[in-house]
C-alpha cells in the first residue's frame, strides 16, 4: 500500500532542497543563457537522472555504507570537489571568450549537455550532502515499491520542473541578451562560486 505520509515528508523537505541555489542552478543558468533552451533542457535531463540516482541511493541507505566505508565518501567528496574546480576554473578562464550568437540549434550539442548535467550533479556536494543526510532521515527506513517509486516520482517531478524553469527563464530573449552584455562578469563570478564550492567540499 502506498505511504502517503511518506511521500508527503519527501516531498516537503525536497522542494526545500532542491530549490536553494547550488552548482546545479549556476550550471542550468549560465547553459541557458549561452546557448539555448534545448541544450538547457538537456542539461537539466542530466541533473534529474542524477537526482533520481542519488534518491535511490538514499532510500537503500547510502548513508551507512558511507559510514561503514569512509574511504568511498572521502573519494567521491575530493572527485566532487575536483571537478567543481575544474569546471568553475573553465567559466573564469574563458570569460573573455566571446561568441557572435547564441547557438540556436540543439544539434549534436543536446547530448553533450546532458552529459555536462550528468556530471555537474555527481559532483555536486549540495546533492550530495542533501541525499545522503536530509533526504535520507525523511525517507523511512524500509518502503514497499509503490511507495519507492512514489518517492523516485516526486523527486523527478520537482527537479524537472524547477530546473525546466530556470532554463526557460535564463534562456528568453532579454534575459539572454543582458547575460551577454555582462557575459564576462557573470561568468568570472559563477566561476569563483564553483571553484570556492569545490575549495569548501575539500577543506570541510
């Protein structure tokens, strides 16, 4: 039978979550604003599929295996942390690039993005974090399969549609067209942001 409390309580603390700035908002962001809705979209494809892994991950108990093996956490915090560097370093070193226009076809470009998705959200420590400890304690210790896919549901759901907003609203017309303007600025702070994201998940 379905737990509806349950699904309830995940719903209620993974809107909170979920919905508070990260590197996955940066990334969505800046993604839209540069290049397109469709590659925007792509991206956030990418962050729902890691979403839902990680969602999965949690409810089995992602959090005592990483308390049972420390080591998996302390590597999958410095490879986090390593490629948040890389990736906010890449904004910073190529703020001065500028492009004639935006790319306004999806293209092969699409699955790029996807995978860029993919990655930013592996590596994030919020997501991280969040699954492993917040989602974790509001999941119930054990679920029958409506209720885990319920719960797989609710996070797709959520994620697709905040993350589909930001892109949208980042990738109109006079949004853009403002982003390009001040395209160096912005993109030498996203940068520092990730790369200052990426420095805190190694020092913690």
């Amino acid at each position: 039978m379905l737990d509806i409390h349950a699904v309830a309580v995940v719903l209620s603390v993974y809107v909170v979550g979920v919905v508070i700035p990260g590197p996955n908002f940066v990334a969505v962001a800046h993604k839209a604003a540069s290049t397109n809705t469709a590659d925007a979209l792509a991206m956030v494809a990418g962050i729902v599929v890691v979403n839902l892994f990680w969602a999965t991950c949690s409810i089995l108990g992602v959090g005592i295996v990483f308390a049972t093996f420390p080591w998996i956490a302390l590597a999958v915090k410095v490879a986090g942390a390593a490629y948040l560097i890389w990736f906010g370093g890449r904004l910073i070193v190529k703020a001065g690039s500028t492009s004639a226009a935006r790319v306004d076809e999806g293209g092969p470009t699409v699955w790029q993005s996807f995978r860029a998705g993919i990655a930013t959200n592996i590596a994030n420590p919020k997501s991280m974090a969040f699954f492993a400890a917040v989602f974790a304690a509001a999941a119930p210790a054990h679920v029958n399969p409506p209720t885990f896919l319920a719960m797989l549901a609710t996070v797709a759901a959520v994620s697709s549609s905040w993350y589909a907003l930001v892109a949208v609203f980042f990738a109109t017309p006079r949004v853009a067209a403002r982003y390009r303007h001040w395209k160096k600025g912005i993109d030498r702070v996203c940068g520092s942001v990730i790369v200052a994201l990426g420095i805190r998940q190694l020092v913690r």
